[in-house]
C-alpha cells in the first residue's frame, strides 16, 4: 500500500520544488553514497519502531534531527545528535489496522531553530556526528548485538530447560 502510494508521486505533484525527490528501493551502495553527499540527516517523524535511517546516518558520522519519541530514543542523545522536541499534545494517527494509536507532534519552529544551529555550527554537528558514529559501533554493531542476543538466548534456554525438565519429572511423578 504504501510503496503503491509513493509510486503514485511525482515532482509535479508536490508541493515543493525539484529540489527534493522521494527515493525508495535504493541498493546499499547507492544509500551510502548518497549519505556522503549531505551535510546532516533530517526525519522529524510523528514515531518510529526503532529507526534505523538515523543509525545508518550516524554510521556514516552525519550529524542528525530525530523526533525525540519513541524508537530513536534509544540510541540518539543530545550528545550524538540534536533532539526534535514535541508538543505535549499527541496527534491520533488515524490508522485503521491500529486505532487508538498516538502519533507525536514535533515542534516545526524547533526544527527551523535546529538545522539554522547546524548550518552556523558545523563543527559541532560534525563532533556530533563522529560521536554518533562511535555510538553506533560501540553500542550497536553486529558483533555487539549479537554477543547481547546470545546473553539472552542462553539466560532463556536455561531457565526454559530448567521448566522443561521440572516438568517432565513432575509428570514422571504422577505416572
């Protein structure tokens, strides 16, 4: 549905200028080349699962605006990258497949405050951006993920083997 809908997009359509144009599907190769050629990464969303574009950007050492809500919040600090605040009012997201659901509502005039800060203060957005790259690696790499899935893999499958063997003498009592 929603790759149906940006398809559905052209220049012509929107409500800017040629400047900006909406990618998607690109190969790796040509995303990382692309980080390379901006001065800073922008996505103040309304809400992320995670948001993975900001750890792609922070690997690539660009200095980042992320809504300061929900999944970005676990990675990126005022230390690694610039925090959109939001209003306290929540917006109702209107989603069908999840009603009820909240959506933030980030502070536009913030937003022009921050990235007009970053373009008078490139050092520190480019300090910013190698702490963010270090973050990344020290904190997120696969090797570091993967060593803390294992942790936990094995804390689960000991406990559950512990379950299933307290079971199965449990029911071996009642034969």
């Amino acid at each position: 549905q929603m790759q149906n809908n940006h398809n559905n997009y052209n220049n012509s359509t929107l409500p800017w200028n040629s400047n900006i144009l909406l990618l998607s599907g690109l190969p790796t190769h040509t995303l990382r080349r692309l980080y390379k050629t901006v001065d800073a990464f922008v996505l103040p969303t309304r809400g992320e699962g995670w948001g993975r574009p900001y750890m792609e950007a922070m690997s690539m050492s660009l200095p980042i605006i992320a809504t300061n809500w929900s999944g970005p919040t676990a990675f990126v600090t005022n230390e690694n990258g610039y925090l959109l605040p939001i209003h306290d009012t929540l917006i109702d997201a209107k989603l069908d497949a999840f009603p009820g659901h909240l959506w933030a509502n980030p502070v536009e005039e913030k937003l022009v405050k921050i990235m007009v800060h970053l373009v008078n203060n490139p050092n520190e957005g480019a300090e910013k951006g190698q702490k963010g790259r270090k973050d990344v690696v020290d904190l997120w790499s696969h090797e570091v993920v993967g060593k803390d899935l294992m942790k936990h893999f094995n804390r689960i499958a000991a406990s559950s083997s512990f379950s299933l063997v307290a079971a199965e003498e449990e029911k071996g009592q009642k034969k």
